[in-house]
C-alpha cells in the first residue's frame, strides 16, 4: 500500500536506437514512479541514457518496449492530438541549449504555448509579463534570445515552461550551458517553482549542486537504474561530503 | 472546465471529447509569425524569393516578346501566309516558358528544403509547446505563399518592363501598350492575351511556391519531436 500519488510511472521501459548493423539498448527495463510534487534528478554520465529517458517521459519519442503511464493515462494510447494537448498543456520543457524561438520576443516565447492552449492575446500577454517578473526579466519582454545572456535566455525557457500551468516541469540538463552561478540560479529558481506551484520537476542533469535541491536522485548508468536516493540519506551524503573538505 | 489546468489529470475530464482539450493556432497568430520569419531572416528570404523572381521575370519576357511581335505583325502588315512561322514561334514559346518556370521550380524547391531543415529544431520546439503537425505545415505555406507571390508579382513586372523598353524603338509607345492585350500564348486552342498570360503566371508562382514547400515542410511536421530537436542546424 503506498502512501504516494505517482503523476510518472514508467513499465519496462526500453528503448534500443538502430544504426545500420549496431543497436544501442540506451534504456533498458526501466521501472520507475514519480510522485506528485516531487523534485527528482536523473543523474549519470554522458552517455547514460537520460536525454532518451526525458524524450519518453516527455512524450518526445516512443519506446521501443514499455509503458509511460502519466497520470495513470498509458502514453501509447493518445491520439495525436491528445500528445499535442499534453505536451502543451501538462508538461512544460526545459532543455540545456534554452530553444526559444530566435525570430520571437522573450514575451512571444513565452506567449506560444498559451497562444496554442486558445488563451487569448491579452490575458497570454498579461500572464506572459506576471511569469518574466517571476523569473526576474520583468524589464526584458521585448528581447529577442540574441540579446539576452545564457541564464537570461534559461529563464526565459522556464516561464515558457510554466506558461499553461503545467503539472510537470521536465528539464534536459538545465545548467548544462551555464557557468556555475548562472547555473546555481536556474536550480534555485526551479526549486522555487516546485515549492510555489507544486510543480513536479524532472531534471536530467550531471551537475551535483543539483543534488542539494531534490527529493529524490535517480542514478542511471547504461540505460539502467543503478540505485534512488531518498532525502534523507541525501542528507547525511551532503553533510559527510562537506564534513571532509573542511 | 476547472480541473483542465494546474496539477489535474492529464487530460482534463475522463471523457476525451472535451472542447478545452482543442489546441489552436489563429491566423493572426500565423501571420505575425510568418511575418517575422521572413523579416528577420531577411537573407534566407530573398534568396527564396529570387529564385521565383527570376523564373517569372523570364516568363513575362517571353510573354511580352510573343505579344509585342504579334503586334509587330500586325503593324508590318506582314502576317499574311505566316501561318506556318507563327505557330513555329508559338512552341517556342511554350517551351522557353515551360523550362523558365523548371529553374525557377529547381530553384525554389531547393531554398524550401534549406529553409525547412534548418528549422528542425525550431520545428521540434513548437511540437514541445503543443502545436499539431498542421501548424508547422500551415507556417512554410503561408511563408512560402507569401515570399512566392512577391517574387512572382516583382518578377512579372521587371521581366515585362524590360521588355517594354526593348520593344519601345520597333513599335513605338502605342504597340507596347497595345501588346497588353495582343494575345501571347495559346493554351489549348484559345489565344491568351498578354495581360491575362502575366496573371496567371504570377499566380503559378505563388503555387510552385507553396508546393515546393509543402513536400519537405510535412515531412519536418511529423517527425518525432526528439528526431527533430536532436539535429545541428
Ligand atoms: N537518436 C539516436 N540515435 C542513435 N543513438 C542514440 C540516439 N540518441 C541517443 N543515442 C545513444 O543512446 C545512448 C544514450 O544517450 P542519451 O540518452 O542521449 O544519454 P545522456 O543524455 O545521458 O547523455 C548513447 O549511447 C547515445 O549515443
Ligand atoms: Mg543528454
């Protein structure tokens, strides 16, 4: 009996890329449950299979084997336009190199996915510029991405990812692209997010300050989960590793 | 209604008819957007356009030189018993106007794929944020659509004005304007006169562009969002 309510819930979830002759497995049975409200980080090596965990999860991709359950609804069984609402409306996105839109405004970024949604032009507009303030680039609305720095085109992305309300935040190495204060930034900020919206973050990242934010660690090597940290022993690791450098 | 927003199920209420799961795109939306790409992209553009430009300026040449020599017939008084020449210079015709609008197809197809694949990521964006693959397809069509009808109606002008000027010392001022509406091409039977002949290739401009486009555009569209992101462009 669980005390948990899963929003993510992946079943033997395998996905095998062909290339010519060679097949790589680059997830392989994976079995793992989100909770509602959590903020889990996907940690491994380069390599390891997170990206290709993020595009399952995200609806991105199909797997080769197994199910992604959202919200209990198995993945595999939405019809296009039933993938195209959830990816607009429940999930938002976050990717290591920002993908705004470079012809678009930092406000008509984060306006697109209301637009889609069928909010209309102003209440997307005032909402838009309430999420810039959020993230701290009230002043930049009218920016294009060239204008902006790489941490201000990162939280661009994220209001763009928090524009429908979604209930989960999926990020691809968020802090991939930013230098480590630029990077402390955007974790602090989804954190923020998580605690202020009750939004579910997933991040796949290698970045351990990472680790200092979540609830859970997921640890991933050759497309399989090597072992989950909880809170708790997350602490004590934290608390030792900071205890031996001084 | 409430429930479709925040942390709710996914998919709003159980049952899966529901208006407030529609995703749209309205065509003011489009059109600022289209607008957008081809301004800020400025280069790209041109260079799409041109090649459409280019076609259609020849063609128009060729259909003003048509009518303007029919003209010139009439003038000389001379077309008497040249049934024979005239349906000569008619195939001709028909086939400089046919191979200017196939460099101008080769051309616009190729600037239409380079335009489209170096938007994949861009493409694989709108996807994340919700658009169907009608959209990204309704996009290049309306970009293309309009980057055709300008270079066709740009291209119609300068080829006809070019040859208006070349015209003007052998039939005078009058024969040019009276080349307007002096037939130029005949099309299964029926003389087309000149202004009409101009007309309707600017409009097939318009459509070789939007057809070029549509090939490579659709096939983008419904590419998996992973595929498309994942490319370097
Ligand atoms: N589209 C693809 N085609 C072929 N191989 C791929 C593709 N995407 C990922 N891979 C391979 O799958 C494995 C996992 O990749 P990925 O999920 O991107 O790892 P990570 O994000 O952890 O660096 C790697 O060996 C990678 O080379
Ligand atoms: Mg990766």
């Amino acid at each position: 009996m669980s005390v948990y309510e899963y929003i993510v819930r992946t079943k033997d979830l395998s996905r095998v890329y062909t290339m010519g002759d060679t097949q790589v497995r680059a997830l392989d049975n994976v079995a793992l449950d989100i909770r509602r409200g959590e903020y889990v980080s996907i940690m491994g090596p380069s390599g390891s299979g997170k990206s290709t965990l993020f595009n399952m999860i995200g609806g991105l991709d199909k797997p080769t084997k197994g199910t992604v359950f959202i919200d209990e609804v198995d993945m595999a069984q939405l019809t296009a336009s039933e993938l195209a609402f959830l990816r607009c409306r429940k999930i938002g996105y976050i990717f290591q190199t920002f993908n705004l839109i470079p012809v678009m405004t930092a406000l008509e970024n984060v306006t697109l996915p209301m637009v889609f949604a069928g909010l209309t032009t102003d209440t997307a507009m005032d909402k838009g510029l309430g999420l810039l303030k959020t993230v701290g680039l009230g002043d930049r609305y009218d920016h294009k991405p060239t204008e902006l720095s790489g941490g201000q085109q990162q939280r661009v992305a994220v209001a763009r990812a928090l524009a429908n309300d979604p209930a989960i935040v999926l990020a691809d190495e968020p802090t991939g692209n930013l230098d480590l204060r630029t990077g402390k930034e955007i974790i602090t900020l989804l954190k923020q997010m998580n605690e202020e919206k009750k939004v579910t973050i997933i991040s796949a990242t290698h970045d351990l300050k990472m680790i200092d934010v979540s609830d859970r660690v997921v640890w991933i090597r050759d497309g399989k989960i090597e072992r989950i940290e909880e809170r708790k022993d997350i602490d004590i690791q934290v608390g030792q590793m900071e205890g031996e450098e001084q | 209604m409430s429930d479709s927003q925040g942390a709710g199920s996914v998919l709003g209420e159980p049952d899966r008819a529901g208006i407030q799961k529609q995703i749209v795109l309205p065509w003011s939306r489009a059109l600022q957007m289209t607008r957008e790409n081809i301004f800020v992209r400025l280069g790209r553009s041109a260079i799409t356009a041109s090649g459409i430009f280019l076609g259609i300026a020849f063609l128009s040449a060729v259909l003003f030189g048509a009518a303007a020599a029919n003209v010139k017939a009439r003038l000389d008084l001379t077309q008497l018993g040249l049934e024979h020449e005239q349906s000569e210079l008619q195939a001709r015709i028909v086939w400089l106007a046919a191979m200017s609008l196939l460099v101008a197809t080769v051309g616009i197809v190729n600037s239409m794929l380079m335009s489209v694949t170096e938007r994949y990521k861009e493409i694989g964006t709108m996807k994340c944020l919700g658009a169907l693959d009608s959209f990204i397809v309704r996009l290049f069509i309306l970009e293309a659509g309009v980057l055709g009808i300008l270079g066709s109606v740009a291209g119609a002008f300068v080829g006809a004005g070019i040859m208006m000027l070349a015209y003007i010392g052998r039939i005078g001022r009058g024969g040019v304007l009276e080349s307007w509406t002096a037939p130029a091409l005949q099309l299964g039977g029926t003389d087309i006169r000149l202004w009409l002949a101009i007309l309707l290739a600017t409009v097939v401009g318009g459509m070789l562009s939007i057809a070029a486009a549509l090939y490579p555009a659709w096939q983008a569209a419904k590419m998996p969002p992973a595929a498309a992101l994942r490319s370097e462009f």
